[in-house]
C-alpha cells in the first residue's frame, strides 16, 4: 500500500546544495533509512528496475557567491513516498526516530543535525491499493500537474513533453510492480486513442553536481473520451496512483512529482 510523508526539517548548519536540492534530498533520505535498517538502504541504493520510493524537497534557497544555500534552522519540507511495504515500515521506523531527536546524518556531503519541526495529521497519507481502485472512474479528461520539472527517456534520446505513451507507461510499470498485479490492463493497443487537449508548461534547467538535466513543469489534460470505458477507468487509476508514483525519470531525486486532477 502507498504512503506518502511530508515532514518539516531544520538542519543545525548551512547546507549547500545543488539546483532543486533533489541530490541533496535523495542523500538525506539514504543516510535516514541506513540509520534503520543498512539492509534496506543496500538494497534501495541498488539497480533495481523499478524503484519503490521516490522522494521530494520543498525549500526556500539562498543565493550566496553563486551557489545555492538552505540556510540553518530555516524549514524544509522532507517529501518521501514508499511504494511497498518493507520501504513502507522502514519510514514509520524513521519517522519515529526524527520526531524523538535529532539524527547526525550526511546532507550534500556535510555532517548535519536534521530535527523533525513539526508534523500534522495531513503530512502523512496512506492508501491501500485497493482504495486507488475503488475510487477510480471512467473518466474523459485526466490531468497531471507536474510540480517538480519531469522529463523522459525514450533510448537515448531526452523527451521534454508529456507525450501519452511516456506518462502513462511510467505510471504503469510501478502500478505492476507496486500495485495490485490483478489489475492491470494492456495500453499499448489504445495509446494512440490518448489526445493532449491542453497543456501549459515550460521548461527549467536542473543542477545535479557536474552535470545538468532539463525538465518541464506545468500542467497537462488530456482527451480519452474516444477509449472504451474500461480503458478509461485504468487510466483514472493511473492518474491517481501517480501521486505516490512520480513520474518519468529520476523521481527517487526530486524530479517528477505530479498532483493529478479530473475535469
């Protein structure tokens, strides 16, 4: 079952970081879980096909001499979502071990005390799947936002927009791994019934240490009015499991995080 965690975080010194700080996060959350369980952070830092967590940072950055900067004890939001349930308990283990005290972690490189801020009711979401499947629809305009800049590889070539086949495979291939494997339907006869109706995005350049990645951010309707009605239904169940999911490339270091809406 999915679970997704914000939780607000100081840290005791100034931390550099990169671009969105996605790197940064990605590294925060790896010394986290290899606080509890080293078997897991192995395993999750391994080349699996598809990973089960992705993970997100909001943040106020600092410019200093050119380089970005959260400042200490200004809050940042830790964004983490476990797609399974071994990454699923490691993350309440974690979560109880921040809201007790301080944890000496590596951020960007540095040694820092991250301290648990604050944590409402509202921070943290857990679905079952069986929930995301109940409550879908068949539905004729499914929409993403996409919150953090997202961007696809199809062979080597980068993709910079949403196109159906991508957005939807992406989601796809974690809903079967992740999901429930009884649901599942076969898309690839019915991609091309998938239309964008509207979109509005632009593009935003993506520090990560030496090298650069560019994504998109924005918003993205679109139009399967034309697919038969079970069609339609597994792609509202897509659309709303992508917002544990992610989507397209490296979600497990801030890119790709979407808030899907109906209209």
């Amino acid at each position: 079952m999915p679970l997704r965690v914000e939780i607000d975080l100081t840290s005791d010194r100034d931390i550099a970081v990169w671009g969105y700080g996605g790197s940064a996060i990605h590294g925060l959350f790896m010394d986290l879980v290899n606080g509890c369980s080293p078997a897991l952070a192995g395993a999750l830092h391994s080349q699996m096909p598809v990973k089960p967590f992705t993970t997100g940072i909001r943040c106020d950055l600092e410019s200093r001499e050119g380089k970005k900067v959260l400042p200490a004890t200004n809050v940042f939001t830790l964004i983490v979502t476990a797609l399974d349930e071994t990454t699923e308990a490691a993350m309440y283990e974690l979560l109880g071990l921040l809201l007790v005290k301080p944890r000496t972690v590596r951020f960007s490189g540095q040694a820092a005390d991250v301290r648990a801020d604050r944590m409402s009711e509202q921070s943290l979401v857990m679905v079952t799947n069986g929930d995301i499947v109940s409550r879908a629809e068949p539905v004729d305009n499914p929409g993403l936002e996409f919150v953090s800049p997202t961007a696809f590889r199809r062979i080597e070539t980068q993709v910079l927009l949403p196109e159906p086949d991508l957005v939807f495979g992406s989601i796809a291939r974690k809903w079967e791994a992740f999901g429930e494997p009884s649901i599942v339907c076969d898309l690839e006869p019915f991609l091309g019934g998938i239309q964008i109706k509207r979109y509005n995005l632009e593009t935003r350049m993506i520090q990560f240490g030496k090298f650069r990645q560019i994504g998109f951010v924005g918003s993205v309707e679109f139009d399967v009015r034309k697919l038969p009605e079970q069609v339609r239904w597994y792609l509202d169940v897509l659309t709303a499991y992508s917002w544990f999911s992610g989507v397209g490339a490296k979600t497990t270091m801030g890119m790709g995080r979407v808030a899907p809406f109906r209209t």
